[in-house]
C-alpha cells in the first residue's frame, strides 16, 4: 500500500513539474493524499499497539489464573 501512494505521490509531482495544465490541483491532491495517507498509518499503527498491549494483558491473566 506504500508504494502505491509513494508512485501516485511521484507522478503527481512529475506531472506537476512537467507544467501540466492542472498542476496547482494535481499538488494539491497529492498534498491532501499524503495528509490522509499519514493519517490513516498513524491509526493503523495506535490500533496495532491496542491490540499488542490486549493481547499482552489476556497471556498475563492466563499465566496468573493457572497458578
């Protein structure tokens, strides 16, 4: 999924550089993609740490409660 957005993000630029007729709008939605894109992984990666931590404290209860 990284690299997807990364090649968008490139031939946005390259489009943007070439003087494409729309280029303030090709930035700008290469802007607003990596904002979203960067957002979106940040969530991921919270997510991911939740459910480590749960996942840690359920093994945690296990080992306690066999004793």
């Amino acid at each position: 999924m990284q690299t997807t957005v990364s090649d968008i993000k490139s031939t946005a630029h390259r489009l943007a550089d070439s003087g494409h007729y729309a280029a303030p709008s090709v930035k700008m939605q290469a802007q607003k993609l990596d904002m979203e894109w960067k957002a979106f992984y940040t969530a991921i990666e919270d997510r991911t740490n939740v459910i480590n931590l749960s996942t840690s404290f359920h093994e945690k209860i296990e080992q306690v409660c066999d004793y």
